[in-house]
C-alpha cells in the first residue's frame, strides 16, 4: 500500500514539473522578449572551436552564454564554412549574459535567441583573414573598410581588409538552411545585404534561398546600420512558448505552421524545396 501511495505522489510531483516557468529536461529555457526577458539553464559557447574564435574585447565581458539550439547552430554554420577553407574563422561577439537580462550594451540580446557575428574579412588575393581582437569594422556596398572617425579602430591594418562576400554569404546560407533553429532576422545594413545578394545570384545560388535571405536580412531602423557585423535572432522554439518565450515581430508566412499546430515540431519550412534538390556545394 505504501508503494502505491509512494507512486502516487511521484507521478504528481512528475506531472507537476510540466508547467509553465519549471524545467521539464535538462536543456536551456528562453523566457520573455529578446527586449525583456531571460535564460535559464543556458548553454556556454566555448571561446575556441574548429572554425571560430571569441576574440579578447568579448571575451572579456563574457556574454557567452545562450539557448542551446542558437549555440549549437553558431558552431554548426561556422565548421561548414571552414570545411571549404580550413583557414576560414568566424569572430563570435555577444550573445547575452549568464542569465540574461538588461545590459548597458544592448537593448535586445536579453534571453539568449540574439547573437553578434563579426563578418569574414579576407586580403586582396582572396585568403581568409582570421577576426579583429579588439573591434568590429565598417564596410561600404562595394566590400570596402570605412574609416571610423567618432572611434578610431584599435586592431592593426583594418584599411587593408576586404569583406568577404563568399564566406559571409556561405555563413548566411548554413544559418538559413540548418533544421535546428529558425531564424527571424538577420541584422545587418542595406549595402552589406545589396552585396552579399549580388554575390549569391552572381554564382548561381538557388533562388528560394536569395528569397529567405532577402526576407530576412534586414537593416534596423531604431539602432546603427550593423554595417561592421551581422546580428542574428531566432524565434522561440515551442518548448520555450510554453515556458513563457514570446517572438516579437513578424511571423514569416513559411513559420506560421510551425505557430498554429500542436505535436513535434519541424524547425524547417523549406524541407520541400530540398526535394526538388539540395542547394549546390559553393566552391
């Protein structure tokens, strides 16, 4: 009789644990608006890995910490742009911290679904350069380093760098096409997106993609223009909205299944246009 009763009370303590703000598994718990809300449980993105590099001026404030899935995905865009080029390492800026919540350097980036990636730079013969250490640089829509009057740059021979518009668009690609995450925007100026754009139809990049990328790249009209970095947000996963994770913004039209039915969930709308065939392998 003890046993049963004894059973009893685990199974509801277990069904207890099912609702909303208590963890139901080990994983990350995003809460709130990316404006106002938290972590928890976060994940830590490593400050070295194959194909990327938290440089010393980020990780010294030590926003590192974010969902799992945005970890994740971060690693995985960064290791498929290097398997075309080994030398190829992307800088990894801020994510949020610990355990989220208001910073004097952001307003957004508050429960771990934001992050800041430095763009690839390159030389004039076309080699990977590795990432500033201590600052991100402008470019113009031609893939030119602008000058920075206000802040002069601190990072030694900046004026001789060129945007890479091949790895940053390869970078671009991986986010948009990894099942794991869905990404909202990607935050970055009119010219770097006209130039990365012009880059993809160039070489012959699937059209849906161009479109994804077109829809999603987007220069934001209440900060700085992102013209020395992408700022890359992804919407909630279900497990979070049931935890209190709430979007802001717009809801695409390819995301709007994903909102409206119950069950598994599928992070990726465009599986039926990778029937009709993958994307190319970029050269």
């Amino acid at each position: 009789m003890w046993r049963r009763v004894a059973a009893a009370i685990a199974a509801s303590s277990l069904l207890g644990c099912a609702g909303p703000n208590l963890f139901t598994d080990l994983g990350s718990v995003s809460t709130g608006t990316v404006n106002r809300g938290r972590i928890r449980n976060p994940a830590r993105m490593p400050v070295t890995g194959k194909g990327w590099r938290v440089p010393p001026r980020w990780k010294r404030r030590g926003f590192q910490w974010a969902t799992d899935e945005l970890i994740a995905a971060v690693q995985r865009a960064a290791g498929r742009v290097r398997s075309f080029d080994r030398r190829a390492v992307l800088g990894v800026a801020d994510f949020s911290r610990k355990t989220g919540g208001a910073s004097a350097w952001h307003s957004s980036h508050n429960a771990g679904r934001d992050v800041d990636l430095l763009f690839y730079t390159r030389d004039t013969k076309g080699r990977p350069l590795p990432p500033f250490e201590e600052g991100m640089v402008k470019f113009d829509r031609k893939g030119k380093p602008v000058a920075n009057e206000r802040q002069p740059y601190e990072d030694e021979g900046w004026e001789d760098r060129l945007f890479d518009a091949r790895r940053n668009w390869q970078l671009v690609e991986a986010l948009l096409t990894d099942a794991s995450v869905r990404v909202q925007w990607i935050f970055v100026s009119d010219d770097i997106r006209a130039h990365l754009l012009q880059w993809a139809r160039r070489h012959d990049r699937p059209q849906w993609l161009i479109d994804y990328a077109r829809t999603v790249m987007r220069q934001p009209g209440d900060s700085a223009p992102h013209d020395d970095h992408f700022h890359v947000r992804v919407y909630c996963t279900r497990a979070d909205r049931f935890h209190g994770c709430r979007d802001s913004g717009p809801v695409w039209q390819h995301e709007k299944k994903t909102f409206k039915y119950h069950g598994p969930e599928r992070y990726d709308p465009l599986a039926w246009r990778l029937l009709l065939g993958p994307p190319r392998t970029l050269l």
